[in-house]
C-alpha cells in the first residue's frame, strides 16, 4: 500500500466541518477528490494531517481554532467607498450585510473575496479573514487512492 509524501497525487473523500459541526465541504456522497499536496487545494495544517496515512485510511482529525485558516486578522477588515465599488464593477449593484463580493486581484488574474460586514453612508465594511479564520474546524477523510 502506498504512503502519503509531500507532493504525493491523492484520490479522497473529505469533509470538512465548521464549529457548529455544519458542513462546509462533504465529498462523501457523491465523486471523490482528486488533489496534488502541496498545490495550494488544501490548507498546509490539513494535508500536514495526510502526510504518512496509508492508502484505504480512514481518519478524523480536529484542529484548534486558528490552525487550519489562520487567526482572525482585524487588518483585513476595511471600509471600501460604494463610489469605488461602482466605477471598477457594477455600477447598479445593492450590498447587504452577508453579501459576498469578488475583487479581482492587483494583476487581474485571480479574484479573492470580501463579505460585507457593515453598510455606511457611501463606504462598505468588507471582512477579507477566510470565513473559518480563528475557528477549529474537523477534517475527515476516506483515503482511496495515493499515487
């Protein structure tokens, strides 16, 4: 049977839950995950967990509030003026709180996303945290397949 390594090709399924035990990602109930570690697919705590499973494992881990997505960052909170928002994106669009908004990256190749927190007199208070930041989250997994 083969053994996870850094960089090692894996078939899986997996879940992912929150701290109120409410599924984030759950691959259990339909077609499994095919991933490369390393890749940036899974949080570093999370496939430092898979590093020496063997293949047919099937595991649970929690990880402590923080570890998996990072602590909480109060500097990722800010305030965007609606006239900016308007002008690089749509110009008719309505934010609420909860909303999520894409903002393409400064070399406009990628996107990240801020959810709107706080709605001003012409400004948006967007959350850029990943939304399990500062949260322990449990990762199980069902490992078919290492490569």
């Amino acid at each position: 049977m083969s053994t996870v390594r850094p960089g090692s090709f894996l078939t899986l399924h997996y879940r992912l839950a929150g701290p109120d035990g409410a599924d984030v990602i759950n691959t259990f109930d339909g077609k499994p995950a095919t991933l490369s570690l390393g890749s940036g697919q899974l949080a570093p705590a999370m496939e430092a967990r898979l590093i020496g499973l063997v293949e047919g494992t099937r595991a649970a881990f929690d990880l402590p509030a923080g570890e998996a997505f990072g602590e909480r960052n109060g500097q990722l909170l800010q305030k965007v003026r609606l006239a900016l928002l308007r002008e690089h994106g749509d110009p008719d669009a309505q934010y609420a709180v909860g909303d999520v908004v894409q903002f393409p990256t400064p070399d406009g190749q990628g996107a990240y996303a801020g959810v709107v927190r706080e709605v001003g007199e012409g400004w948006l208070l967007f959350d850029f945290n990943h939304p399990l930041a500062g949260q322990p989250v449990r990762f199980e997994v069902d490992l078919l397949g290492v490569l």
